[in-house]
C-alpha cells in the first residue's frame, strides 16, 4: 500500500467537524478520493476562501465577508429589537422563519464555566454596548434551552435589566401539532408556567 501520510492527515481533518468519528471521516475520504475528485477540489477551494474572506460584523458578531453583514446594513431592519442567539446557525434559522425584522447579535457560543468558557470568550461586554447604543428598546434572548443556554440567559437578562434595558425571552412550549401524551413532561411543565 501506498504512504498513507497525506490521507491520514484528510481523515484527522475531516474529523474536526462536529459529529464527525473516525468512520464517518473514512467514508468522506474515501468517496472524496475514489468517486469525486472535482468535489474535493471544490471542497478545499471553497473552505481556503471561506476561512481567508469571511469575517465577524463589526456591529452583531455573525459572519460575513463585508464590514457589517447584511441584516446590520438594512435601514429596514427595526433598530428597536435586538435578538441575541447563540451560533450563526441559530440566526439563519430565525430568519427563515421570516417573523423577526429587528436585528441581532451572535454570542458565537454560551456559559460554559466546567469548559472555560465565560463572560469574556462569548463577547457579553460587546453585547452590553451594543444593546445600549439608544436605539435598543427591547432585548430578546434566544438561546437555546440547554442548562448552558438557560444560564447565559440568566446572566443576560439581569445584566440588561440593571442597565435598565426591556428583556425579555424567546417563549417555549407544547409544539404545534403535537399530541400531549406524547411530548416531553419538561415541556409540558414550561408550557403550563408560561401559559398565556
């Protein structure tokens, strides 16, 4: 068999991207190699431009390629309501759904103390100035309902409210078109409590 230097080496690549093991990362591989070399390349030149052009906005964090991304360039955009949600990802998925016009900033991660990362790593300061620029009336935290995501939450909101800010949180409950005795009794608990 050939030196396996140069495949070992995609393999451990490969294996950075999250949910990816050693198998998953041998098929890609291997299929790369053996059935698509024109995707590999465009594979490696997309990630070589992504990683050299794609920066954060200089006003809500997400990625972009511009100074301010697009959302942050709209004069459409309510200045009002900020959003703050957890990943770019998170971002995409609220504006799929096409019923936020306000803005947003991207904490690139959340409250993890037991991994290191606090206050400081996510940008919480940047977020605090942001939200008090004058333009802000209302904050909507949007993380995620992991304890991490429930924590940064916690520090969120106080620390807006001391600065006098209107917080509020991303509502959660039953799912439309669910059937109760099948949905999750941690659900069916906040839903009960947040009822309106």
């Amino acid at each position: 068999m050939a030196d396996s230097g140069t495949l070992d080496a995609l393999i451990d690549a490969l294996r950075r991207l999250p949910g990816v093991g050693p198998k998953s990362a041998s098929r890609m591989a291997y299929h790369l190699l053996q059935h698509d070399r024109a995707g590999a390349r465009l594979l490696a030149r997309s990630l070589e431009q992504a990683a050299a052009s794609v920066r954060h906005c200089e006003r809500c964090n997400t990625f972009t390629q511009a100074p301010l991304c697009a959302i942050c360039a709209d004069p459409r955009r309510d200045s009002g309501k900020l959003c703050v949600v957890e990943t770019p990802a998170d971002q995409a998925a609220l504006e799929r759904t096409g019923a936020f016009q306000g803005q947003y900033f991207v904490l690139m991660g959340k409250l993890s103390p037991l991994d290191g990362i606090g206050p400081k790593q996510i940008g919480l300061e940047r977020l605090f100035e942001r939200a008090q620029d004058g333009a802000v009336r209302e904050v909507i935290i949007a993380t995620n309902f992991t304890a991490e995501g429930e924590a940064t939450a916690h520090v969120i909101a106080q620390a807006l409210r001391e600065r006098g800010l209107t917080v509020t949180r991303l509502a959660r409950g039953v799912p439309a078109g669910s059937e109760l005795e099948y949905v999750d009794l941690g659900t069916i608990a906040h839903a009960l409590i947040d009822r309106h």
